[in-house]
C-alpha cells in the first residue's frame, strides 16, 4: 500500500475526477483543455463516464488535467 501513499489518484474515481474537473474549469473550458467531443457537444457526466471508460489515451489526458490541476490536493 506504501507505493501509492503519493498516488494523487488514489481513491478517486473517474466520476470525483470528473465532476471535480467540470466545478472547476466548467465544460466549455474542459472541452478547449482537452479537445474531447463528448466534452463539446451536448455534454455530461455520465456520457463522458462511458466514453472515458472505453478510451485509455482520453482517460490519461483527464487524469493528467487533474493531477496538474490539482496536484497532491
């Protein structure tokens, strides 16, 4: 359990990140952040939940937003 003692990541799921992300740069900043079309037409959580799930590289890039963002928070 000690190697993810610094993990920012760890104990988050990809709906806090999410969620945490659009209360803070909103959707119309998210989608220009990261040039997502499920962040750009008609967005919402749970679409860009089933899309992220099923896309490893769009998840990175969400998961690098956050961890720049928000760092060791």
């Amino acid at each position: 359990m000690e190697t993810q003692k610094n993990n920012p990541l760890h104990g988050k799921t990809l709906e806090a990140i999410l969620t945490q992300l659009v209360d803070h740069y909103g959707w119309e900043k998210l989608g220009d952040r990261i040039r997502i079309n499920c962040f750009v037409s008609d967005p919402s959580i749970q679409s860009s939940l089933k899309f992220l799930r099923k896309t490893p590289w769009a998840r990175t890039k969400v998961e690098y937003l956050y961890v720049k963002t928000f760092g060791g928070k």
